[in-house]
C-alpha cells in the first residue's frame, strides 16, 4: 500500500550530511528528555562536549533519492560544556545522567512529520555524534506501523559500565555467573547510547527496512515500543505492525496490546529472531515517567516477586517463573541460539517455494539465499505452545560447530526456520524471518552479489499480503512443520 504524503515527503532534497566516518576526534555525547515525541512538545538534550562550541542537526531518515535523509532543524552556534560523571546506583547497578543540565530544547513543529530521526551533534573540533529520536503521529492511520526497539537497545547499553547482560566490580544481590552477577538490574534511558556514535544499532537493525520502506512509498508511520506500552491502542489503527532487528526485550503491556491486534486480523512481522524473549516494565526516574527500564533477570530478586501480577515479575525471560508465558504463542518460534561472532552468516535455504512470499523469484525447494542467517535464530519447537497453523517457509541448517544452543541439535546442525500461520479466527497473518540479519541483509550487510535484491522481493511480497487487510483471508497458512526433515526440527 502506498502513501502520497511518504512519496511527496521523500522527494524533498536529500542530503549524505548526516553520515558520520571514521572515529572523529574528542568528546561529544548527549540524550533526549523524550524516547518519541509529537507535534507540539518541547524536547530537551543534555549534552557532554570537550568542544569549543557545537551544533545539532536534526535529520529524518528515508529514501531521499538515495541519500538516506532530510535536514528538517538545525540549531544556533551553542557553546559546549564537558557534564560530570554518571553515578551507579549501588543495589541496581543503575547509571543515569539525570545530574547533567539542559543544554538546549527546542519545539518539535510541523516540520517533523513522523518517522525516525537521527540528531547529529557536530563539534567545532570535529567532534560528531548521534541522539536517535522518533517522531509519531497519534491520529495516523497508516497501513504499516514501524515499531523502533528502545528497550532492547537500552538494555544492552552499556554506558557507564552496566547493562543487563555485564557489569563492573563485585555482584550484587546474588553470586550467580549466569546471568552475570554484577549486571544492572535497572537501566536508565538518562544516558547517551555507547554504540553507534550515539544511535545504537539503529543504522544496521532499523534504517535499512525504513529506508527500504519509503523508497517504494508504503504508507508507513512510527513508533517505539514504549509508545505502544503508555497507548496500547494505538495497533488497531493500522493493517501491520512492523517489529524490527533483535527485538527481545517487550514489556508486558506492549505484548498484550500485540496479542490482542492479532486477535482483531492485525497482521504482525517479526523480521528478527528472538523477539519477546526478555521481559521488562517501565518506571519513572527524576526527568519523566518511564525514563527507566526494569529487568532483574531473576524473579526472587525483583521487589515486586509476590506482590504483583507476575506479567510484572522480571524473571530471566518471559518464558521464566512466576509469569510463565513463552513467546512462541505469538511469534510462533522458539528463541534457539545465536551464531558464533566472526563465522559469516549462513545462507537461507527454502522449504516451501510454492508459498506466495516466494512469488516472482523463481526460487525451489532447497535454494540457497547466500549470507541471511547470521546473529540470533529461532526454530520452530512443537514441545512450546505453538499456533496449530504453523508454516514452515523456510529450514535452513546451522553447524553446531558455528553456533551456541541449548535448544535442540540434529546429528551435527541446528537450524533457523523462517514461519508463517493465521490465526483461525481474526484470519491475522504472523510472519518470523528466523534471524537477526533479515534486516541489515536487505542493503547493508548484503555486499557484492549478496542476498539485498532476492531478500528485497521476497519483502516486497510479504509487505505487499500484510498491507492488505487480514492476511489469512486471501493467504491461510497451510500447516506443514510436521513433515519438516529430520523429524521435530
């Protein structure tokens, strides 16, 4: 489904300005008082620069004939000022930034139309960084909904030394090595990202799926997935909600509000593995409510064990006690492993060619797609609660000897499944890619002779069902992970 507002929008002038090379020199970091915003409010960045003076520019990322993005806002010449440390919250191992002073704010105006915005922070030194920023659009419509992953990426941000998955110093609270006992327990969105110059891994788990978006004009608006926890319904408004890379930590809310548009014929797309694997819940901090994200990992250590439903307990998945709840009931596969860092993705390969999302490629059983499955992996597992209409569209092995998994090994390999089913009732299509590298895959990760231009149209196909209502009305899934080979992978 197209949109003439997004064709309009990305013929505007483009620009490579906002691209960022290299290691530029110096210190320059900052972060927004607001994880989204719209028209109308007032947004506020706190920024540490051992520049002289600097400059924000703020940048709508698309198409834009190629150039990736839009200048929508610069600031006036301001001067820089290096920010104090960042206390640790002893007890969570929490770093926030909430002592940093306002640099400068500015009115978000109808200038921002919605979509996702990298601020760039340009030094007088050289100096060059990111603060990631989402524009929505409460009142819209659109067809598909683009959800950005704030809560994976702050969970894995390590700014400051801690995160949910490593830490610095002795262990608090347990002695465990698994996971990591000296890990925060709560993270602060009071802090810049310490990848990605700033924007996390947005550039290669989100800009190429928004980018490939709006090269074709689909009628596409944004969110994050803390805008969908504070309005739950806010998915009823659009024909496919659009789950991105390495999207495995949701809240609670977010996963009712998503379970419950399937159930109402919203279609959903998983185009990364191991989605609604960990399970976090918002609270405020000093600088606003839900500025905080809650995972303890461990359902005996979180305050709230006993005292509260366990959809809020944080134990160390969704799978865990006390809330018990395995996200295959919705993304129909079961988190399996990752692969192993420095092997080289591993090609796709096809088990079902005959299914409509391979239309036009001219694809057969047993295909490779080179170079597709690559990070985490997920694979069907009909021990976990699983929708019965499961469709396996896709089987690729992975050696053992190029993966971790504790979740099923077959003689010598794994595998990544790549799945669709419908749901009975509402006739909502759910589609999961089985990878992590579906995305980066589509442009940047694909090289010379890579898998971007197969990947692009086998996309374009499932963009094409999933923006049409309901996909099982014209699509039902046709069940076949029973005559997967070998037998219960």
């Amino acid at each position: 489904m197209e949109s003439s507002a997004v064709i309009a929008q990305n013929r505007l002038p483009g620009t490579n300005a906002w691209r960022l090379f290299g290691n530029p020199p110096g210190l320059i970091e900052g972060f927004a008082n607001l994880n989204y915003a719209q028209v109308g409010d007032e947004l506020k960045l706190h920024v540490s620069t051992d520049a002289h003076t600097f400059l924000v520019y703020a940048y709508r990322m698309g198409w834009y004939g190629g150039d990736g993005a839009h200048l929508v806002w610069s600031s006036r010449t301001m001067n820089g000022k290096v920010q104090p440390s960042c206390p640790v919250t002893r007890g969570t191992n929490m770093v926030s930034c909430d002592n940093w002073s306002v640099t400068t704010k500015f009115r978000v105006t109808s200038a921002f139309v919605s979509g996702d915005y990298l601020l760039k922070l340009v030094g007088s030194g050289g100096q060059e960084g990111y603060v990631p920023l989402t524009v929505w659009d409460p009142g819209s419509h659109a067809t598909y909904l683009v959800i950005a992953r704030s809560l994976t990426e702050e969970g894995w941000n390590d700014f400051g030394g801690y995160d949910f998955y490593e830490g610095q110093g002795p262990c608090i609270l347990d002695s465990d090595s698994y996971p990591p006992c000296n890990r925060a327990r709560v993270v602060s969105f009071d802090r810049p990202y310490d990848t990605g110059h700033g924007s996390s891994d947005f550039l290669s788990n989100e800009f190429p799926l928004v980018e490939f978006a709006e090269q074709h004009g689909l009628d596409v608006t944004y969110v994050t997935d803390i805008t969908i926890d504070e309005h739950p319904g806010i998915v009823l408004d659009h024909r496919a909600l659009l789950s991105l890379g390495h999207d495995e930590t949701w809240t609670s809310p977010e996963r009712l509000a998503v379970q419950n548009a399937v159930d109402h014929g919203v279609n959903v797309i998983f185009f990364g593995a191991a989605a609604i694997v960990r399970h976090a819940r918002l609270q405020a901090s000093a600088l606003g409510p839900d500025r905080e994200e809650v995972d303890y990992r461990n359902s005996t250590e979180d305050p709230l064990n006993g005292k509260a439903s366990p959809l809020e307990i944080t134990g160390n998945t969704f799978d865990s006690p006390p809330t018990d709840w395995p996200e295959t009931s919705l993304t129909g596969e079961l988190y399996s492993g990752y692969l192993l860092p420095g092997i080289g993705p591993r090609p796709l390969v096809v088990w079902n060619a005959q299914s409509w999302i391979f239309k036009g490629t001219g694809l057969k059983n047993g295909s490779q797609i080179p170079r597709v499955i690559d990070s985490d992996i997920d694979h069907v597992a009909p021990d976990y609660p699983t929708p019965p209409d499961i469709q396996i569209l896709g089987h690729s092995p992975i050696p053992l000897s190029t993966a971790v998994t504790n979740q099923g090994a077959w003689g010598d390999d794994t595998y990544s499944d790549m799945t669709y089913y419908t749901s009975p009732k509402s006739k909502a299509g759910v589609f999961d890619s089985g990878t992590t590298n579906w995305i980066c895959a589509l442009s940047l990760c694909s090289g010379r002779n890579g898998p971007g231009p197969m990947l692009q149209k086998i996309t374009a196909n499932l963009l094409r069902l999933f923006g049409q209502g309901p996909a099982g009305i014209t699509e039902p899934s046709r069940p076949n992970w029973n005559s997967v080979v070998p037998p219960g992978s």
